[in-house]
C-alpha cells in the first residue's frame, strides 16, 4: 500500500501544472474500487462515505486520501490513477472547460458536467442534494432583528453593515462585486478575514462585522447558530456533490457500482454534510461518521 500511494503520488506530481487534457488511462490491475479525495476533511469523509457503502455490498475499496488539490487529482482520474472521485459540480465543470460563472441551477449545472466529463472520458453519475459554496451567514440575533432569511433581504441595510469575507473578496465576482451587480448591495464597509475560517467565526461572534462569508457545509454555522442567508438570485455556482467515475470501473463491476453510489447521493443533504463536518472538527474519525450516516439514511449498509 505505501509503495502504491508513492507511486500514485509521483505521477499526480508529474502531471501538476498541466491543463487537463485527454490521455490513455492506466487500467488498474487489481479488484478493487480506487477513490481518490482531496487534501481537506470533507473530501476525506466524501471518500468514506462512498467506500464504507461500496465495502458493505461487498466490494473491495482502496482509498487514496489527501491527494491534493483539484489541478492533480482531477488529471489522475483521467488517466486512469484513481477510478472514483467525489467532486462538486460548478468547480469540477469550470475545470473540465466549461462555464461556471452565471449559473441556471443545479440540473444545467450537472447536464454541462455530464456533457464536458464525456469529452475527457469521464462519467458524471447522480448529483447530491449537498452543496458546499459560498455562503453569507449572519448571527441569530441579526437576522432577528432586520428578518433576514435570504440575501436579498439584505437590500434595506447594507449600507448599514460591516461585510467580513477573504482579502480576496472586493475583487470577486462571488463575492462583493457579485453582492453589488447581482444583488445591488453596497455595505457601509468590508473586513478582510480569511476564506471561511476561524477569524470570521470569531469576527461574526464579537459583532466585528454582521455578515460574513463561511461554507454552506461549514460545521460551525449550526454549533455557533449562524443562519445562513438563502442564496435567491443564484450568485453562487450550483456545488452538488457529484461523483465522477472511470467507464472502465463501470465496466468492470457492473451496474451495481453507479447504483451504490447513487443512493448515496440521494440521501446526503448540504445539513447532514454540516453536521457531520462539526463532529469530524469536534475530534470524531470521519470512518465513524460516515458509518454512522450511512447506518442511519442508506438502507442497506452496515
């Protein structure tokens, strides 16, 4: 195993830098269901979830963790390294070519995923109800105060309020500059924090800023009880969790492979992600708490 990780991570190494671009797959030689996942929690407990469905009908499942970022993972499913790889759709389409940038929802999202993968030799299978994105959250006791249930709502009191997001953010079509031509939001002033991390949690909780850019399946929006302001103009990039396969997986165990890892994303809902992102920050092993979701909303399993 460690011989076979090394040797994968060599040949995602040699291919980092370079624009994805079809090539022969590489076949592997074994009986086993190869997943790959990137080099964050989430994906990990993505990976987990899939393989712990796929090893209780009986598969063999060889997961490949920590891979890195998309720009090597994405060329080794296709070229064949790893077989199974859970993405999310608007990120892994504008990888793949296609155009993310001003989304119609989620089914336009997926069929353009389904139409770029098929050009690289790719399958999409399913899409999640989950997504991870962009979103803007404010405290309970703001959205009590102005009613704020979705962005739009914000209209009335921007000018009034302190937007906390990543240095990037001003300049950010999904971010402020997205905020201002899609929403017409212009806020009394903007506090560069970080990209969804803990000096925005703690910026929210001391009333530094009163809206601040956190991930839609971020753990802490439901352990500080942050609300999460409904996204109703479509700012943000359909993110469903959709995995992406090799046909030559499919191929080679059958139909039951799409249909296993289907029914888990037909379960699997951008809340149960959050919650269990909280109890893998919370010092749970995401083996645990993918056995117990899948225990809990997968017939089957266990």
């Amino acid at each position: 195993m460690l011989f076979a990780a090394a040797w994968l991570l060599a040949a995602l190494l040699a291919a980092c830098g370079q624009r994805p671009t079809p090539a022969a797959p590489r076949v592997l030689a074994d009986d086993a269901v190869t997943i790959g996942a990137f080099d964050f929690p989430e994906s990990e407990l993505l990976a987990r979830l899939y393989g712990t469905a796929l090893e209780d009908a009986g598969f063999r499942v060889d997961l490949q963790l920590g891979l890195g970022s998309r720009e090597l993972v994405e060329p080794a499913l296709q070229r064949g390294l790893i077989e199974v790889l859970p993405e999310y759709a608007g990120s892994a389409l504008a990888f793949l070519g296609g155009d993310a940038a001003r989304p119609s929802g989620a089914m336009a999202t997926h069929d353009a995923l389904v139409a770029a993968a098929r050009a690289r030799g790719l399958v999409v299978l399913d899409a999640a109800p989950a997504q991870d994105r962009n979103g803007f959250v404010t405290t309970a006791e703001t959205a009590r105060l102005y009613g704020l249930q979705k962005v739009s709502d914000l209209a009335s009191y921007a000018d009034q309020m302190v937007l906390g997001g990543p240095p990037e953010c001003p300049s950010r079509p999904l971010c402020l500059l997205g905020l201002g031509s899609v929403y017409g939001l212009s806020f009394e002033g903007f506090v560069s924090l970080d990209a969804g991390g803990p000096l925005t949690v703690a910026a929210l909780r001391i009333g530094q800023i009163d809206v601040g850019l956190l991930f839609t399946t971020d753990g802490r929006i439901d352990t500080e009880g942050f609300v999460l302001l409904r996204d109703d103009r479509l700012l943000q990039p359909a993110e469903n969790v959709t995995p992406i396969v090799r046909p030559e997986a499919l191929a080679t165990f059958g139909p039951s492979l799409s249909d296993l890892l289907n029914a888990v994303s037909a379960q699997l809902t951008t809340a149960d992600l959050r919650t269990m992102n909280a109890q893998v920050a919370g010092g749970v092993a995401s083996a645990a708490v993918a056995r117990a979701w899948l225990d809990a909303h997968v017939p089957g399993t266990g």
